[in-house]
C-alpha cells in the first residue's frame, strides 16, 4: 500500500509501504479521505515545533479489518478518526488540560493517516478516537471534523461573549472556520486580516458580514480595526498563523482586558520581544489552543451531521494520494487553495 511521509525540506515520499494488519483489539481502516493542515505543512516547509513528524491528522474512512477481540465496530462502518487520545485519568487529564497529557502525544494511527490503510490501536479506540461518521456526512465533510473540533476549542478558551468583536489574523482554512464559528457564537463583528488576496476574497464570498483588512497594503491596521470598534479594539483576536508579526500586531488590535488566542503554529525557536507592561497594564489574556480532545470532536460532528454550518464549501482541491507532492505544493502555495483534501479509492 501507499503511504506520505517527509523527505526532507519541501519534499514528501511516496512509499510503498507492508498494509498494517490488526492485533487482537485493534482495528484497520481504509482512508477515505484525509485534510491537509497548517502543522503538516510546517513540517514540510518549516521547522515544526511539536514532537510528532507523521503527515496526516484528519483522516476520514471505512473499517476493512477488526481484531477478534474488537467490539462495537463492523467491517463497512464509516468512521473518523482521532490521531491522539488522551487517558482520560491523569492530573492533566482531570483538570481539563487533555492536550497536555503524556498518552495525548504518545498514541497515534499507524503509520499514519496519509496512507492508504491504517492500523487503530486498541488505545485509541478504548478513549473514544475512533466515532462512526452518521450516514449524512460525507467522508469529505468528516476530514473537517477535527480542524473544527480545534477550532471549537479555541473559541470555547477564549470565553467569548455575544456581541463581541473578534478579530481572526490568517484566514486560511482553520481562520476561516473561526470566523465561521465566531458568527455562530453570537459576534456582533467579524474581521479577517490576511495578505492572501485569494483567501480574502473567499472570506467575503463566504461571510457577507465580515470585514476584510489586506495587512500588506493598510498602512494603519491598528487604526483600521479601532475605528471599527469605537477606538476600542476588538474583544478577542484569534491568531490563525505562526507569523511572528501577526502576534506582535494582536496586542496593539485587542482592547484593554481582551483576549489573544494563539492557535496557528509557530516555528520552533520563535521568539517575539514586546514591552511586557503594555501587556500588564492593558490586562491581555494571552491564550494558547493546542489541538482538540474527543470532546470537541463529537461537538464539531454533531454540527456537521445537524448541517447547522457547511465546512464542505471550504474544499478547493481534491488530490489522489498519488500525487501527495502536488497536493502539498498547492495547500502551501495558496494561490487559489483553501482546504485541501487527499483521498484514495
């Protein structure tokens, strides 16, 4: 079977690797389809800060194997599935800090969810990694789920309040479902800041009501963005990217006692200097979201299922996972990409 991994500095491989085969408690599962993310582009093209190096995290498929102590799961089911799982029952876990957990980095899929087959170890299943999709749900609406299941959990961090004004800084795929989420969670205003004039346009085909802001020609975001607020700033700001000056740029765009969620990915060793009193005496919540749990997930399938927001018509590009090189050559360049998706038939 075929299966992506890194090859080095802008390159992957296509390997022909030996099709997993399920252990006692284990279950295999034919990929489907499978989103490509902002993380599994840094590992490419960047220098990803987080341990794990495996290309593919939002695969979506169909069982074609159960061990013989696996229960609750039939060949043909349709399922998504969950690449980390936490345990459920340590002092991070407890307290609500699942990400944090030791098992959350330690469990995966096998070798990985760009490949054609994967293994779903017994871990996973046991927590509540693997869910089957309900029959309204399309494989490709299901490779979403966990970007908006991160999404989720973003904006759950950032207490948002309705009638706040939410600022998003990178609007590709993950900023455009913040945006997407923010609406629904009751902002009374929404702005995407990007210099990508493709993904702007597509945040104005997509959300009528949200105001656009190309960061590379405003000369005065900080400006901008106050007199849109009444010279207040905006409640929350989600950093939708790594970009060093992104992250500068929300502490002058959120009002005093607002709220920064970092979620994009920086490149390991980023380092930003700030005037911390600014900070201090302004009161910023600066918030980190890493990933999601199985809690967001469920909340995100059940969003999908209930159709109560559309993450398909964020799909631009669909590519066989033959040609994975081509597909992360056009998620990277976003010359005209949005969501880009891998499938295998």
């Amino acid at each position: 079977m075929k299966a992506v991994f890194v090859k080095g500095q802008d390159k992957v491989s296509i390997n022909d690797v030996v099709t997993p085969v399920a252990g006692e408690h284990d279950i295999v599962v034919k990929m489907r389809a499978c989103g490509i993310c902002g993380s599994d582009l840094e590992k490419i093209y960047s220098n990803y800060s987080m341990s794990s190096n495996r290309l593919g995290h939002e695969p979506a498929g169909e069982v074609i194997s159960i061990g013989k102590s696996a229960t609750g799961y039939s060949v043909g089911d349709r399922v998504f599935i969950h690449h980390h799982v936490s345990c459920l029952s340590c002092h991070y876990c407890l307290r609500g800090d699942n990400t944090m957990c030791v098992m959350y980095q330690k469990s995966n899929i096998q070798p990985c969810g760009l490949s054609q087959n994967f293994l779903v170890p017994e871990w996973n299943i046991s927590r509540g990694g693997l869910i089957k999709l309900p029959d309204n749900i399309t494989f490709d609406e299901a490779a979403l789920v966990e970007p908006l299941a991160c999404c989720i959990r973003a904006l759950n961090k950032s207490c948002l309040q309705k009638g706040d004004d939410v600022a998003v800084m990178g609007v590709g795929p993950a900023g455009m479902m913040n945006i997407i989420l923010a609406s629904n969670f009751g902002a009374a205003k929404t702005i995407a800041i990007d210099i990508n004039e493709f993904r702007l346009d597509f945040v104005k085909r997509q959300s009528n009501n949200t105001e656009i802001i190309n960061s590379s020609t405003e000369k005065n975001v900080v400006k901008k963005i106050q007199n849109m607020t009444d010279g207040r700033g905006v409640d929350v700001t989600i950093v939708s990217t790594g970009n060093t000056e992104a992250i500068l740029k929300s502490f002058d765009i959120t009002r005093r006692g607002g709220t920064i969620i970092l979620f994009g990915v920086p490149r390991s060793g980023t380092k930003i200097v700030y005037d911390v009193s600014k900070i201090y005496s302004n009161e910023l919540s600066i918030i980190p979201s890493y990933a999601s749990t199985e809690v967001e997930t469920n909340q995100a399938l059940r969003l999908i299922a209930e159709k109560r927001l559309r993450v398909d018509s964020l799909i631009t590009h669909k590519f066989d996972i033959e040609d994975a090189q081509e597909a992360f050559r056009c998620a990277h360049l976003a010359k005209d990409s949005m969501k880009v998706i891998v499938t295998s038939d």
